[in-house]
C-alpha cells in the first residue's frame, strides 16, 4: 500500500491526520495522472478531483478531473499526487482502488471498489 496523508478541514478550520488512505492510487496511475497534467499544462495547485455522482443505468458513476480543493474535501497524497474527495463520495470510495489499465478494448482507469454490489453491462456504472 502506498504511503499517503489524508488532512480533512471542516469549516471550522480542524484539521484532523489519518493513518492511511481510504482511497488508492497504483504508481500506474499515478504516473498517468503526471503525465496528463504535465501534458495538459494543469496548474500545480489543481489536485485529482474523485466524485461518486448519481446517474447510470446502475445508479451511480465515476467522474475523475483535476479540480481545485474545497473546505468539505478530504484530501490525500498518493504516490506524489493530491487528490480531493468530498465527504459524500468517500462514503461510497472507501478502500476503493483506481489503476490505469491498457488493452484491446482501450485505455482508461479502472476503479476497484470494495462497495459495489452490481454493475450495469457496459460497466460505466454501478450499486451500492
């Protein structure tokens, strides 16, 4: 497992460390989402945004994008790389892991998520 800090802020401005993260980059895709950035021209204070958002045929989908940092977002580093995560989307996200995968099929993160019960067939969704 990576070595990662998690700080929460509140809106009264508690900040709070946690051991490890509830949520995992593989180095894959922490190389990946360096190279998007670096690629993209994305500013250094814009760290990873992962969002559980209603929608699709199962319920929920992912959205990943790079994002600037709210008061409600736990945020981790994970293999050098800031990620944001609000406090709703980490209920679903917990122990969740997020690799980069290349195939015949094409490229894309992949997000291995302890939580989910059932994925719809062309699997861009999924329950909890």
């Amino acid at each position: 497992m990576s070595q990662a800090t998690q700080t929460t802020t509140d809106t009264t401005s508690d900040t709070r460390d946690f051991q490890g993260p509830q949520v995992n980059l593989t180095p894959v895709a922490a190389e990946k989402v360096v190279e998007i950035r670096k690629d993209e021209g994305i500013e250094a204070e814009m760290g990873l945004r992962l969002r559980v958002v209603g929608g699709g045929c199962a319920g929920f989908s992912y959205d990943l994008y790079f994002d600037a940092r709210t008061e409600m977002d736990v945020e981790f580093t994970i293999h050098g790389v800031q990620v944001f995560v609000d406090q709703m989307s980490l209920m679903y996200l917990d122990g969740t892991e997020i690799d980069y995968v290349e195939g015949l099929m094409g490229a894309g993160f992949k997000f291995n998520n302890p939580n989910v019960k059932s994925t719809c067939g062309c699997g861009s969704s999924f329950q909890v």
